[in-house]
C-alpha cells in the first residue's frame, strides 16, 4: 500500500482498488520481504540506503521525466 500512496502522491493522481487475491495463487507469492543487509555491510559498504517511498517517488520523477523529454 504504501508504493501505490507514494506512486499517487508523485503523480498528483490515481487511486488504490482493493481486489481479493487470487485463491489459484495462494501459496506461490510471500507476503512479506525484507534484505539482510549484514554481508554487504561486512563487505565493506557504509553508504546510505534508501527508503522504498524515497527511492519509488525518485524513480516516478525519473519516469516523467523520460516521458517529457
């Protein structure tokens, strides 16, 4: 929900439908994600990462961008 709210937000436009899930595809999909981001850390990198709403709404301006020029 909050890619869709931050997607609408940047465009200035849209709105978010619920629809059920398909039952067919229940079991083929996990509902939750997260990076461990520990190896990469003990690698050696120390920049700074992005929120996925920062990094959704940079890359909708991008996308605008594009179609703009």
């Amino acid at each position: 929900r909050a890619i869709a709210e931050t997607v609408i937000g940047t465009l200035g436009k849209g709105e978010i439908e619920f629809i059920d899930f398909p039952d067919h595809l229940k079991g083929s999909y996990q509902s939750f994600t997260q990076a461990d981001m520990s190896r990469l850390r003990a690698a050696g990198y120390n920049g700074q990462f992005r929120t996925v709403e920062t990094g959704v709404r940079d890359y909708v301006e991008w996308l605008k961008a594009q179609r703009s020029s």
